[in-house]
C-alpha cells in the first residue's frame, strides 16, 4: 500500500496543448440536435474553455485533498482513495464506478457518507470509504494482464478491503460497478453485509440473459421499450470495445479531441439532462473525466474491460434464487438507461429496499448525490 498523489509532467499538458490547437475538425452539418454523434459546434465551445478557462493544476489539488493509494493484487495495480468515517463505528463502504466514469465521479458523496454529521446527518451512519478506479482505468494503470472483467474484480475487491483490515465491508456500484458489486453479492455473499446499486442487469448479460418478456407487467412497458431503444440506437460503443477495442484506442489515444467527442456523448446522452448536458455536468466536470483518461493514456484498457466481459463471459456459482443473495437496496433514477421489471428483480435480487426518485439518470451518484448517499445511510443502518 503505497501513498499516491496525482502529479502530472508538465510535458503532458504541455503536449495536450498542442494538440488541441492543431485539431483537425470533422466537417458537419444538420446535427444540432447530436442525432449524428456528438455536436461540433458544441465540441468547438467545449475544446476553447479546455484551452483558455480550465484549470487541471484545481483538479489535482482538489483529488489530492483525499487521502489514494497504490497497490497490486494478481499482478493487477489498483488505485484508491481511502477516506476514514467521522462517527462512532463507521462501516466500511467500497464504491465501484463504470464506464466512461472515474473513482473522482463520486467526489460529491465522500463528504456526506464519511461526514454525515457535517452534512446534516447523523455521525452513526459514517462510512469508512474505499474508492477505486477499475483495473485499466485511471490511475489503475498501466494494466498489463488479460482476462480481468467485471467478476474477476469482484474477487480483487475482496482482496483490497481485507488488505485494509475490513474482512466484511458494504458496497456500491453504477454501471460496470452496479455488476461488480452484484458479482460480490452472489460470489462472495459471506463477505458483505448488502450491495447496492441504482443499475438492475443480469449478470450473464453478456451470455445472453435477459428478462423474459412474460416479466414485464402491464405498466412496464416503457422498461422494455427502453432497453429496445437503448441496444438499437446507443449500443455501439459497447459492440465496438467487445470485439476490437485495440483498433479505435488508436485514434483516442492519439486525439484528445476525438476521446472528448466519444466520452461527452455518452454523459449527454445518460443523464437526466434533457439534451443539455451542462445542466447536469459543468465543463470543468466534463473535462475531468476526459483528463484522467487522457493523462493516464487509459481509454484503451478501459475499452478492453467490455472485451474481457464478452470473451471471459460470467458463470454462477450456484444455481439457487436469488442469484444475489446478499441483501439488496436499488436506487431507480428516472433516466436511467437500462432498467429491469420489478418480477424479475424481486426474483433475480434478494432485495430489501428499492426506491424511485424524481430525477437522475445513468451517473446516479453524480448527478444526485444527495439522494444516493441517503438511500445508502437508510439502507445499511440496520446491515452488520
């Protein structure tokens, strides 16, 4: 476990610079409403402020303010931030992020899960947090080792938070981390004490699962009609990083430009943003994201995770129901991309709590902190 701090060469922004100056800019037309992928009007605006108004030097002093660590685990680095609880006996909490997040999307609900007091909770519900970056991802880099997918971190998580002395833990994932943390409830259900997550998939997705149709009641059509649209009109990043991810990391790891265009159109696109993204993420949160992908030349090995879920594909560990049986609490943000009918969730989870809210989409905890740290005080209180 070595202490980390965020340091990047000046060399590497300096290299950024001139690349963002020299961009090469795809002609387009009729596309206003990004119907054609993302907006190059809009990619223009965002390009200028990256150049003139934002500041990565603001963002390393404000990661830095958190305690990160290094370490390794099967060959496999892994990097963290470890945030101890303010309160009696704080529970340990590991957060898993997806894709195209970073561990910083979570930033805004470190203070109130390991604060509560100073956030107008109550000091019992600390939390103990361990935030890591996906293996590939970030500053869990350079990854070198094949085969590590969504279930195989489960397993490195295990081990993580029994390194830190927290041989039982409880766990948060969205995205790639809603199935990673649903992995530790069926896999590893003797080492939480629940999981939790605002994204309902199956774990043999890749394999093949999926509700059956007789699942959906009468007013959950717009469930499957949504998960019809998602995989017709918005799956072909996730077809492109399942079979050839190596060809288009050519192009973004050369082109800041072009990893910027493929990473803001999924978080407009995801959000409950109503085709505005920055009245959900400012700039400077659409920047950061792509910054850390870029100085830690990451988006390949990132992509490569989609690869390694698809070839490497999940298996149960038994066959009884629910496949989850960890105690389970769902968060059901609105806007959220895939979603699932409540029969089979009730069948598929052994769940415990699963709450609606008014707003939020795919970045739960991003785009409604509040509400995701309350549901994870509320649901973990009475879980040891």
């Amino acid at each position: 476990m070595a202490p980390f701090r965020v340091d990047v060469p000046d060399a590497v922004l300096d290299d950024l610079r001139v690349r963002l100056e020299r961009t090469r800019w795809a002609d387009d037309f009729a596309n206003e409403g990004w119907q054609y992928g993302t907006d190059t009007a809009y990619l223009k605006e965002l390009v200028a402020y990256w150049l003139e108004g934002y500041d990565w030097r603001a963002q390393e002093r404000a990661i830095n303010a958190h305690p990160q660590f290094r370490t390794e685990i099967e060959g496999v680095p892994v990097h963290f931030i470890h945030v101890r609880g303010k309160g009696p006996s704080p529970k340990p909490l590991i957060l898993s992020h997806g894709w195209p997040w970073t561990f910083w999307e979570y930033r805004k609900v470190i203070g109130p899960l390991s604060d509560p007091g100073a956030h107008g909770g109550d000091p019992a519900d600390a939390f103990d947090l361990v935030i890591p970056s996906l293996p590939g991802y970030g500053f869990s880099t350079p990854l070198r080792k094949t085969g590590v997918n969504f279930w195989r971190t489960s397993s490195l998580w295990v081990d993580l938070m029994e390194r830190l002395g927290y041989p039982r833990f409880a766990a948060h994932g969205a995205d790639w981390g809603a199935l990673v943390t649903a992995d530790l409830g069926h896999r590893h259900p003797e080492r939480v004490m629940g999981v939790h997550f605002p994204l309902m998939l199956p774990l043999d997705l890749f394999s093949g699962g999926t509700p059956a149709p007789e699942d959906y009641d009468a007013d959950e059509a717009s469930i499957a009609q949504g998960l019809q649209s998602f995989f017709a009109n918005e799956a072909a990043y996730s077809a492109l990083q399942s079979t050839k991810p190596q060809t288009i990391a050519a192009a973004l790891h050369d082109s800041p430009v072009g990893l910027a265009a493929w990473i803001v159109e999924k978080q407009r696109s995801w959000s409950d943003c109503h085709g505005d993204v920055e009245t959900r993420f400012s700039k400077d949160d659409l920047l950061t994201t792509i910054m850390i992908y870029w100085v830690t030349q990451s988006y390949g090995t990132s992509a490569r995770y989609y690869y390694e879920s698809a070839h490497h594909p999940w298996t149960p560990v038994h066959d009884r129901m629910p496949v989850v049986e960890a105690p389970v609490g769902i968060s059901v943000m609105p806007a959220e991309v895939l979603g699932a009918p409540r029969r089979w969730a009730e069948r598929y989870y052994n769940l415990r709590q699963k709450r609606h809210h008014a707003s939020g989409g795919h970045f739960g905890a991003w785009e409604e902190p509040q509400a995701i740290a309350t549901d994870l005080r509320d649901f973990f209180r009475e879980l040891s």
